[in-house]
DNA sequence: CGTTTTTTTTATCATTTGTAAAATTTTACC
DNA sequence: GGTAAAATTTTACAAATGATAAAAAAAACG
C-alpha cells in the first residue's frame, strides 16, 4: 500500500501539507525477524507499513505475550514514546520480509505547531487508533475467547493465515493447547 | 475539579484559545443513578467531571459488563460518537450525585477546524485518552486478574473505596465471587 | 433504633482452562 | 526429495475459576 493511500485513509489533507508531510518520510526495508522496536526505549521513529506484517509484544516471566498485529496500511509506532516521551512497553518483531515508510517523530511534532491542517491530521490520527484500541479492549472484557477467535477469523481472515498460531493464542488472552480446542470444536 | 485545571491538564493553551473554548462548556448536575449516556446513540455532548464518580458499561446477555470508572477530571464520552459519529457501546451511569461541565461536540469541531491550538489541544486529548486506554489493554493481556485487583488498589484507591465491588469484579473481568476470594487471601 | 434491602463473603460442586508431554503435521533447507 | 526443525494438535491430569445457594455483614430508611 503506497504512502499517498495510507496519509488519506488517516485524513484528508490539502495538497501542500499532504507535500510538506511527505518530504518527512523515507522508505525503507527489513527482514523477516527483525525486531524493528523495542520495550523500554524511547523510540524516535514511526513507520507505516507498505508491505509485510508485524507483531507487538511484551515480556512476562520469560513469556512472551503478543497484545497487537499490524498490516499493509496499518502504523508501527510505540504510543508511550511517541506521546509521553517515555519508554515503551512493547517490541516490535517483523513476521514478515516488510517495506516500511518511515517518519521521525520530532519531524512530525514541529509539523504540529506550524500547520493547522497537519495538526488536525495527527488529531484524527491518534482519535483512529484510540477507536481501534478501545474496540479491542471491550471486545476482551465482553466477549469469550472463542467469540474473539471468530471475530479475528471474520475482520482478519489474512492475519491467521499469515501468523502462527500460538502468537494468535497469545493476542486472544489463551494458551495454544485452548486455542487448538477451540478450533476442533469449529470443525 | 475547576474546569481551568481540567483544561490545563489536557493541553496548556495560550489564554485566548482557552476563553474561546470555555465559552462553549457549561455547568450542569445529576442525581446518584442517572444515565447519561446510552448504547446504541450518536451522542452531541461530552462531560468533564467536576465532582463525583461514573461508571462505563455495556449489557451482554442481560449482564452488565463494566468496562470503564471515571471520576474528577476525568473526561465522559462515547468515542464512537465522538470520533466517528456513530453509535457508541457505553451506558454511562453516575454513582454519585455529580456536577459536570457539558461541551457539545459539534461546537468542539468547529474549533478545531479554526483555532490551531484548539486542534493540538484536541489531539492531545485523544493521544492522552489513547495512552490510557492502551495501558489497559495490555494491562489486562499481561496480569492476572489478583494483579490487577492490586494496580487498581494503588492507582485508584478511591475507586475500590466509592464503587461497590460487583461493579469493580465485572471491570476486572472476574465473578463478585472469585474478587472476595482474592480479597480474602489479601488480608 | 429496628427493620428491610443491598452488598459481600463463604461453601460446595461443576466446568473451564492450564501444564506438561507425546504424537502428528507442516515447513524449511540442504 | 529427504531430513531436520518448527509448529500444531492431542491426551491426561492438575489447578483455577465459575455457578449457585446460603449466611453474614453493611447500608438505607422510616
């Protein structure tokens, strides 16, 4: 998915901010496994994915817990460092062999205070993710994990075909062994 | 909470913008055990609590499912609503008789679309909204649910000491049950 | 202050989910 | 294509959580 698709999915700029936006970000590529963030840094970048799917996880007694997957148009970014200024709790691995846009964060704050409509731009960023985020969060507290595992199957059919499943175990809150049942009982 | 305070917290606005938007909100009061907002409606007004506690909840086969508590300074809103004007999930229930401050959205967006800082002011808003909303998601990935009982206990004494605990074991996401059972290993 | 209602705790039993290990299937690579 | 490695499923057993009912405690109210 190309730049100019992903900048107007997030908000309709006019053409010279959509430019003064675009001369920020740079393309660039990595190998399936790389870890492209990591917890505990204040990371200095964000990326949109052009190609290629990532993952989201943090460290718990030597577990790792995936908490989000990313796809072609979605961002990669670490909200603490991107909003707070402080470290992150999450890694970022690449599932896949991924092309990425990347844009660096103080670029886009100074962009901020000088456009109003870039400054709009980053409000309706943040109020998308917000609206996916909290989605996810009442998906969990209300529904069963079977439930959640249907609803994945349904808005992402790509992300389990794509992703093994004991990450997938791991975003819907089970263990691998209760996400096998699951899919037994579908049969 | 002053509504001064709660603005400043959000965002530090230059003096004009904040007389701007403070022209827009006004003071309003509700009884213990109104609902203010409903599932299932495009809401025009946001609330900022000036004193008192409320809860977020969503029904699921006739069972309140409560997935959000708020209190002075915070901000009620159905994001949905907000965001995409669309139907939200959360009945908000006041637990407490409160007096809020009332800001009707379209008068908010308007603002955005003209004062530069009002827009940053509203970015802000949401990534702070973000930040949090993120922090329980991965919260409630990552710890059990005793855990949580206990970051609940520290973060938000008050919350356990205001709301009744059928209310804080559905926001854990456990029975009223297995939380005395947590509560009686505690002590 | 005493009564009623609501909230919280406790006890018992059934169900679900987890852990560990083995069996099977799929994938990667020489 | 064959072999090794990785991923997935299955099984057996253990631990945790849920459902239900009943008792105890706390709160609301005349």
């Amino acid at each position: 998915m190309n730049i100019e698709k992903i900048l107007d999915n997030i908000y309709s700029l006019p053409e010279t901010s959509k430019q003064t936006l675009k001369k920020q970000i740079t393309e660039v590529s990595f190998p399936k496994g790389h870890i492209l963030l990591r917890a505990n840094r204040i990371e200095k970048n964000i990326y949109f994915i052009k190609k290629g799917i990532a993952r989201a996880y943090s460290n718990k007694d030597n577990i790792e817990i995936t908490f989000w997957f990313g796809k072609e148009g979605d961002t990669i970014i670490s909200m603490k460092s991107y909003i707070a200024n402080l470290k992150g709790y999450e890694n970022i691995e690449l599932l896949e062999n991924c092309e990425l846009y990347e844009l660096k964060t103080v670029n886009l704050q100074q962009l901020f205070e000088e456009d109003i409509h870039i400054a709009n731009f980053g409000r309706r960023f943040a109020e998308k993710e917000l609206i996916k985020t909290e989605e996810r969060l009442i998906s969990r507290q209300v529904r069963t994990a079977t439930e959640r595992y249907k609803e994945l199957l349904k808005d992402s059919p790509d992300i389990i075909q794509r992703v093994q499943l004991g990450h997938i175990a791991s975003y819907l809150g089970i263990t691998q062994v209760s996400l096998s049942r699951i899919r037994a009982e579908m049969k």
